[in-house]
C-alpha cells in the first residue's frame, strides 16, 4: 500500500502498540501478621527537623536516683521536637529507688506541655557488685568488669529500643549537670557518623550567667573547703590514638582491657579533653579513635551495622572506647568536639585514679 507524505506522518505520529513479555500481576497479601519495613527511606541528614527525623535517646542507669530530677529538667529543655524523640532506659543492678524516681519523674513530664513522643522503661540485671563510690567506680582493678557490664547494658538498651523509624540514637549520661538546649541541632549540623564533645565535672551555681550562649566539653567546678571555683576537665576516655599505645596493646593478652587515666597503662595518646577551650570555635572538629560515653550522637544505620559497644575485649579496648574502635575498623568516621563542652557532675577523683594527669585545675 502507497502513502502520502502527509499519510505516512499521521500514522507514525500514533505510538507504537506494546508489547508485554512475562507480565506480573501484583500480588495482594492480606494477612494482617505480615508486616514490610522499607529502610532506604530512613535517612540521616542535616535537615533532621524538617524532615522529620526521629531521635531515640538512650540512658542506662544504676543507683540513679539523685540525679533524675536534674537529668528530667535538663532533658525537658531540649529545643528539638519533642514529638520527634523517643526515650528509653535501662534500670539495671540497682539498689536505691532509681525505679521508682524513674517512673514518677517521666510520668510528670509525659503529663506536660513538653512531653515526649514515647518512654520505654527496660529491667535487666546483669550481676554488677561493684559499688557507686569513688574509690569502687574508679579503681583500675574495677575498669575491666565494670566496662564490660556497662557495654552489655548498653546493647541491651539498644535492641530493646531500637525502631525502624529512628534516623539518630542519641546516649546521654544520666548525671550532667547543664548542656545546651541546642546540643541535638549542634551536633546533627556536623553530619558525622559517630560525634561526642568534650566533658568536664559540676557546674558552678553562676554557669547560665557566665556562659549564656556558649555551649560547653565535659568540664567542671569544684569549691574545694569554700575556697575559689576551680574550673577543670576530665574524662580520658576520649582519644587519639599513638604509636605507643598500639605498641602496648600489641604487647597485651587481646583479654586485657586497657582503661585510661592510670599509671599502670602509659599509653601515650592524646585526651579531648585536655585539646580544646570552651572560649574558642565550637565547631572545630578532630578524629578520635576512642570515646566516652557521657554524650554520643550516633547515626542510627550505624548500630544497624551492627557497630555497638563491645561487652569483651576489642582490641583491647571495651564499651564505647571498643564502641569508637570497632566504628574505625568498618570505616565510620568518629569525631570529637574539643570546644563543645558539656558540664558533667564532679566525681571528686583521687589523685591516684588519674596517674599523672590533672583532674582539676588549669
């Protein structure tokens, strides 16, 4: 058959007829046990309060009591969504009211204006005698079982709260004392797998006055016998390694468990907390390859991973210093903020528990 020109336009302006090769119908379940979680929609990102993104703030305690008040008022301050924050806690090997004080402090907030989008509370005793005071706590005979129960608990937390719609896990010490009301804003700006700021012990009575917009490490105030404020900083669980420690570690049993801040590990690394100052950039970052557990802003895909805090030794290290450790081994960036300072209740250290590094003072 002869065409026009015209003829021959006209036909091929119409699209082709298709054709359809092993065709699929959809497939419709019903069954109401049957439930999809679609990850790849679960994003971490700068823009985590216009988009929406959940935040699971995570808090082990133990013998906590007299700290929940505070811990309470601080948390209520929070200027992220609160609609958008999950919290959870794990009460474990207690033997005060932690409890109770627990129940009754959220049962006030989630009645308020400045409630939560949900609390979990979880029970699990793991066999933890060591005691609450100093000279227990923070002997170095105590670090390595101390370390492992507390890294347990903290996978424990985790697994229980952990939800497919949580974008960032947000761990929080129970006894700070004063952080800022932006710190989930601040430290979600970085955009970093794994962030923590510098730490230091109890906050002067005058701090909102003396720092009123300047976030803050993990520092603190001491007013040893009514004498002057003594503004100092601890906490040497955050660190960058050295030829030194690798050197001992290689030495070591792989059971041995290093802990910082002791004369019987020279180590050799640099501190965090003896790198920055509160009156400098709070924005400045530095690569660490061990952290403290006191304030960490993890993003979620990495406990999805399966990076969490190891309750054994990993290479030589345990909880979040083996936490920070394993993160480096799978390739996750982990970052310190040596001028963003958080204010930490003072924990009055011995002399000993510090070897020669300085627990107070400038």
């Amino acid at each position: 058959m002869q065409m026009s020109v015209n003829e021959q336009s006209d036909w091929h302006a119409h699209m082709p007829t298709p054709v359809i090769f092993n065709h699929h119908q959809p497939i419709n379940i019903n069954e109401s046990t049957i439930h999809m979680v679609d990850l790849n929609n679960i994003k971490s990102t700068v823009k985590a309060v216009a988009n929406k993104e959940r935040v699971l703030i995570l808090t082990p305690l133990r013998d906590a009591s007299t700290h929940l008040s505070k811990y309470f008022d601080l948390l209520s301050l929070l200027s992220y969504p609160h609609e958008l924050i999950d919290l959870a806690f794990l009460v474990g090997d207690t033997t005060d009211d932690t409890l109770a004080v627990l129940s009754t402090e959220l049962d006030r907030v989630q009645k308020g204006d400045l409630r939560f989008n949900s609390a979990l509370i979880v029970q699990r005793d793991f066999g933890l005698t060591i005691g609450q005071n100093v000279e227990d706590r923070h002997g170095v005979d105590a670090q390595g079982p101390r370390r492992k129960a507390i890294g347990k608990a903290r996978n424990f937390l985790l697994s229980a709260a952990l939800k497919p719609e949580h974008s960032w896990v947000f761990w929080r010490d129970v006894d700070i004392v004063d952080s800022p009301p932006k710190i989930l804003e601040d430290f979600i700006a970085h955009d970093r797998d794994i962030l923590v700021p510098s730490r230091a012990p109890f906050v002067a009575p005058y701090l909102s006055q003396k720092l009123p917009n300047h976030p803050i490490d993990i520092w603190f105030h001491r007013y040893p016998d009514g004498q002057k404020d003594i503004e100092g900083r601890f906490d040497y669980n955050s660190w960058i390694e050295s030829d030194k420690g690798l050197a001992l570690a290689a030495s070591l049993d792989k059971d041995v468990i290093l802990a910082e801040g002791y004369d019987k590990w020279d180590t050799g690394r640099k501190y965090l907390a003896q790198m920055g100052d509160w009156r400098k950039n709070k924005d400045e970052e530095v690569e660490l390859d061990g952290i403290g557990g006191v304030n960490i802003l993890v993003k979620a895909d990495v406990h999805r991973a399966g990076i969490n805090f190891p309750c054994y030794s990993f290479e030589n290290q345990a909880e979040t210093e083996g936490f920070a450790k394993m993160a480096k081994r799978a390739g996750y960036q982990v970052i310190g903020l040596p001028n963003y300072v958080v204010w930490h209740i003072d924990t009055q250290e011995k002399p000993g528990n510090l070897g020669s590094r300085p627990a107070e003072g400038w």
